[in-house]
C-alpha cells in the first residue's frame, strides 16, 4: 500500500475530486480526516472508509477561517497523532466577468480558493517539520493556465494556488517537505452536473479535450496519490494538469 501508515487531511472531502481522494487514500493504507463544510457529506465519506476497516474521521469546517483550520489539524494530530499529507481541495466557484461579478462573491471565491489553501499549509506545515517530511497537495485549475471566460474570481484564485505552491515548495524543500498542485480540467462533478446536462454545452465544453471525454472525480484522486506517495519523492514544486490535454491544445 502506497500510504500505508500516513496520516492525511481532505479539505472538500465530501464530494467530488475529495470523496474520490479520501476513499483512495484510506485503500492504500491512510488514516484519513474528512474535512467539509457540509458535515452529513463529511460524515458519510468517513463512515464508507470505516466500512472498509481503515481508520478516519469527519470535522465540518470552513477552510477560509483560521480558527477552523487550526481546529481540523489539531483535531487530527490528537486523533492520529501525527500528519503527513495535507490535500487543500475544498473549492467554490460564482460565474462572473469584471463587470458582472460581486465583490462579494469575489471575496468569498478568493477567501475559500485561495486563503483556504494559505491556511492549510500554514498550520499543517509545523507538524511536517516535526515529522521531517511531508506532502502537500494543492488543487489549482485549468483555469490558472489558459484564457477561461465569465470566471475572473475562480480564474484570478487558482492562479494564485500555482504560484503559492511553488513558493511554498521552495521554502520548506530543506525540511523535506513536498508542495505540488493539480489543475483539473472540465470534470463530472456535482459543480459542474447541471452545466454539462445541457446538450450543446456539453458539446462546447467537450470539443477543446484532445482525449475526447470529461474528467471523473478518481481522475484527480489518482494523481494525488502519486503526489502524496514517495512515487513523486524527486518532485516538489510541480503543476500538474489533469485535463485530458486540453491545456496543450
């Protein structure tokens, strides 16, 4: 098992790309916390993982506050008594150009996106340390490294997740600590379900992907495995895009 005795947090472990990562993870061998503002989904994921007989637990938590973020690690260190992965995942998305999108709206996709992640690194790094190691995962977007239309706010986070990765891989490369990032491409989640249920921008969506289909949840899973497990021990400060090519079309 890839990350048999690793301890890892999921933030947005309750749904899409963090159920699939959670439930992965726990197989090869994790101890997983399940970290998601909607506790019943948080609740659930960790319960399938209990199911299997590997060992988790939920907490519901705003990422884009400080006190629940200092709150879920602490809760995970005194539960399994360590950290090793951290997967800052929890995400949000409001359509908007310059003109259409509410300050609000920017605040909180900026808040949650970007600070969410600051946030996860800041307080999971110190336990890292104290392990001599760690991986960090950070999910950006293809929208951090092509042109996306109508998303200046989800656009503007997730290229700040890029370059927060690298810099944060940068720092704590002596302390043998790993930070890398995903960026997913138009993917089959329930963000995206009602967009893609509409025929003809389904077709839009689809055309620009050289691989000919949307991404799925255990797409993105996968990749973080690699990222968390010692298969990538050589790789830090990488931007890896999950996308079926459409950022090199």
């Amino acid at each position: 098992m890839l990350l048999k005795d690793k301890v890892a947090i999921i933030t947005g472990g309750g749904s899409g790309f963090g159920r699939a990562t959670s439930l992965l993870f726990a197989k090869e061998g994790a101890k997983v916390a399940v970290v998601d503002y909607v506790e019943e989904a948080a609740k659930m994921v960790a319960n399938e993982i209990k199911s299997m007989g590997a060992e988790a637990i939920y907490v519901k938590a705003d990422v884009s506050s400080e006190e629940d973020v200092m709150r879920f690690v602490d809760v995970t260190v005194k539960a399994f008594g360590k950290l090793d992965i951290i997967f800052n995942n929890a995400g949000i998305y409001v359509p908007g150009n310059a003109e259409q999108q509410k300050v609000e709206d920017w605040d909180r996709i900026l808040n949650v996106n970007l600070k969410g992640v600051f946030l996860g690194c800041k307080y999971a790094i110190p336990h890292m340390k104290q392990n001599g190691g760690g991986a960090i995962i950070n999910t950006a977007s293809a929208a951090a490294l092509i042109g996306f239309p109508e998303a200046i706010a989800y656009a503007a986070s997730k290229g700040g997740v890029v370059s927060l990765t690298r810099a944060v891989a940068l720092d704590y490369a002596k302390f043998g600590i790993r930070a890398n990032c995903i960026c997913p491409g138009t993917s089959e989640t329930a963000i995206t379900k009602d967009v893609l249920a509409d025929p003809q921008l389904r077709a839009m969506f689809l055309a620009p992907i050289p691989l000919g289909r949307f991404g799925q949840p255990e797409d993105v899973a996968n990749a973080a495995l690699f990222l968390a497990s010692d298969l990538s021990a050589y790789i830090t400060g990488a931007v890896l895009p999950v996308d079926g090519g459409w950022t090199m079309a």
